[in-house]
C-alpha cells in the first residue's frame, strides 16, 4: 500500500486570526473538506515561517520580524501534528530565544522538525520516517537570509553546495526516498533563476526524489528532472498577511509513496478566504492549474528561464540601486516629488549615478567571491558597532 505524505507550504499565524488558532479552529482555518484531506494522509509537513514565543525580541534585520503566541500551537497541531521544517528566514526573527520556544513547545506536543537547531550540526540533522520496511530521509535547508546558524550559533541549516550536497548523498545511502525542502528563490516570481534550476537539478542527482521550494509566496512551476520531481513555488499555505494576487492561491503536494519507493504526485489547489483558506473547486481550480502546468512546460526550457529572469532583473534593478545609495531615496521629500514626476524622478537620478563604469563594478563587486565576502562582513561590522554605541548611551 502507498505511503500518502501531503506537503504544505508556509504555515503563519498573524494577529487577524491568532485567535482561531489559540482556540484550534481548524475548521474556520482551513475548511471542512481541506481538513478532511489532510487528516487521510499518513504523514504531513509543512513550514512553519515563525517563532512561537510570547516573547518579543527582535533581531537587527530588514524586513519584517514575525512573532506568534505560544499559544497558536492549539491550531497548528489542528492543523498539522507530524512534521514541520524550521529552515527558513523568519525562523530567528526573534533570536536564540524565539527558537528555542518553539523547539521546546514542538517537543512538548511530540510534533516533529528539522532543519533548524542550537548550532548547525543540529540544525543540518535530517528527519526520517520509518514505515514497514521503507526509510524515507527529509532533508532541509535554507538560502541565506538572517537566520542561518553557524558552528556556535543557532539558526536554520543553510544550503552549502561545499556540504549541502554531501548530505543528501550521505542521507540517500541510509534511506529509501529522499524529500528535500530548500527554502529560496526569489519572493514573487513563478520561475527558478538558472541558478536555482542549476542547485534543485544537482540536489536531485544526488539523491533527492522530490525537490519542494518553498519561499516565493507564489505558485510557481515544477520540472522532471532526470528520476526526480522539482516543485519551484508552492504559495503560502496559510499566511494572511498581504492582499496581493500571488498570496490568493496555492498548492498542497500530494506525495504517493510504494514499498518499492516508486512516486505520484497530485497537486490539491487552495485558495484564501478571509483569514483561513479553503480547497479551491471547479473553474478556479481548473484555472490554477492549468496556469501551473502550462508555466512548467517552459521549465525545462534553459533558455526560457533565462530571459525571463533577465527581465525580472531589468525590472528590479532601480530597487536595489535605491538601496545600495542609502537613506535619500527614503526621505519623504524625494517620495513626494518621485510621485509627482509619475515615478521617474528616482530612474533620472540612478541613470546620473551609475555610468557604465560603476555597474561594471558592482558586478565585479557580488560575482567575486573575495569582494562578496568582504562587503558582506564589513557590513555586518558596521551593525554591530552602530548597535554597540546604541546599547553604550542607553546605560
């Protein structure tokens, strides 16, 4: 008989329905015939995107720093009782001690994790299931973004291609089938960067049999590659934070596992609804995935992925070159103006900035390793200084 594991995506409570979780109101949460579903599987896993603890202790970071009561557990383990990856980004948000809460509380109710831990060799520990006589290996790891734990430092296991991969080898040796949750791409866009198609690609050929990218907060597209299955954006699960089009919908994996580790997979479309989401039914379920499938027939296109991405790129360069020039483009005089003169005041002064010269720099800057690091950590130095000085004038 097949192993029927479901594969959620980003799981959040926020302050518009903590009270639905606090009370575990599943039904309201995710619907009648949703819950039905997920309580037939056998096993299920999703991400949980922030720390439980009723604790506020933000980290220096941008971006927002997630926090849920403890108490949503209620509704979580309503929600899903077997298995969560903590390797993401918003996992640290509320630092060492957000983590540990939420640890502590995921072993308190006998829930399972991974991916997340005190130093990074807990943190790269995989998870196995047992069932009769098949050992299936759930590995998971997260692109760099203020989360990642180090040798003395807690976080989530970051994907490193000099050990990430090593892993999974290693992993795909003990174990019959191997599920690997990355936790990058880009937020918003339905297509893998060729780097990111180039890493789930070699992560399969390793060993993996599915590849599920979480992160996007989009339906994105999936690809075969080789034996395995790639899964490039799911969407959020549950995450009632913004009203935009690409959080609406998104897709619950329906991972059918046989004793001779052969696979199917179904995808089950969700839509949100108020503050929970429901199972999206005839044309708008139709219409999701016909839009998914049609989107992963261009996935094995290399060239495809590629001028797509250099579109995107063209299309949010001006957002990083306003950040790289500091704090005068925030200022409400310049916002003002900008949207006076129909947004095209900043693109006037970015073109006066940066000749062809200094965009041969910053290339030159992020692709060279050396650069790359050096920028990085000196960066880092300076936010450790400004907050050094902070904490000296507050005593």
């Amino acid at each position: 008989m097949a192993f029927r594991i479901l594969i959620g995506a980003d799981l959040v409570p926020t302050k518009s329905n903590y009270e639905l979780f606090i009370k575990g109101d599943s039904k309201e949460l995710i619907g009648i015939e949703l819950e039905t579903i997920i309580k037939k599987a056998d096993f299920t896993v999703f991400n949980l995107e922030v720390p439980l603890t009723d604790t506020k202790a933000p980290i220096s970071k941008c971006g927002p720093a997630l926090i849920a009561p403890t108490t949503c557990i209620n509704g979580i383990k309503k929600i899903n009782r077997y298995f969560f990856t903590l390797a993401n980004n918003h996992i640290m948000d509320q630092g060492e001690q957000g983590l540990q809460s939420t640890l502590d509380i995921f072993r308190k109710k006998g829930i399972g994790f991974a991916g997340a831990g005190k130093c990074l060799e807990d943190a790269k520990r995989p998870y196995i299931i047992e069932r009769d006589s098949m050992r299936i290996g759930i590995y998971c790891c997260a692109e760099h973004e203020f989360s990642i734990a180090s040798l003395d430092q807690a976080g989530a296991n970051p994907f490193d291609p000099l050990e990430s991969l090593d892993h999974i080898e290693s992993l795909k040796k003990q174990c019959d089938f191997i599920i690997v949750l990355y936790h990058g791409g880009k937020e918003h866009y339905r297509y893998p960067s060729p780097y990111l198609q180039k890493v789930c690609r070699k992560i399969v050929d390793k060993g993996a049999d599915v590849v599920v990218c979480q992160h996007s907060h989009c339906i994105g597209c999936k690809e075969n590659w080789n034996n395995g299955t790639i899964v490039y954006g799911q969407g959020n699960f549950l995450f009632d934070n913004l009203d935009n089009e690409l959080w609406k919908t998104s897709l619950l994996i329906d991972l059918k596992i046989e004793e001779n580790a052969t696979y199917q997979i179904e995808y089950i479309p969700i839509l949100k609804k108020k503050n929970g989401v429901i199972m999206a039914e005839g044309e708008k379920k139709e219409e999701i995935l016909q839009d998914f499938f049609s989107r992963s027939r261009n996935a094995k296109n290399e060239e495809f992925i590629s001028h797509e991405f250099e579109k995107f790129a063209s299309d949010r360069l001006d957002n990083y070159l306003s950040i790289l020039q500091g704090k005068r483009f925030k200022k409400f005089s310049f916002k003002v103006c900008n949207h006076l003169f129909h947004k095209k005041l900043r693109k006037w002064i970015l073109n006066r900035i940066y000749r062809e010269e200094e965009f041969l720099q910053i290339i030159n800057y992020f692709e060279c390793e050396p650069h790359r690091e050096l920028i990085i950590q000196g960066a880092k130095n300076r936010v450790r200084d400004r907050k050094k000085k902070q904490e000296q004038k507050t005593f």
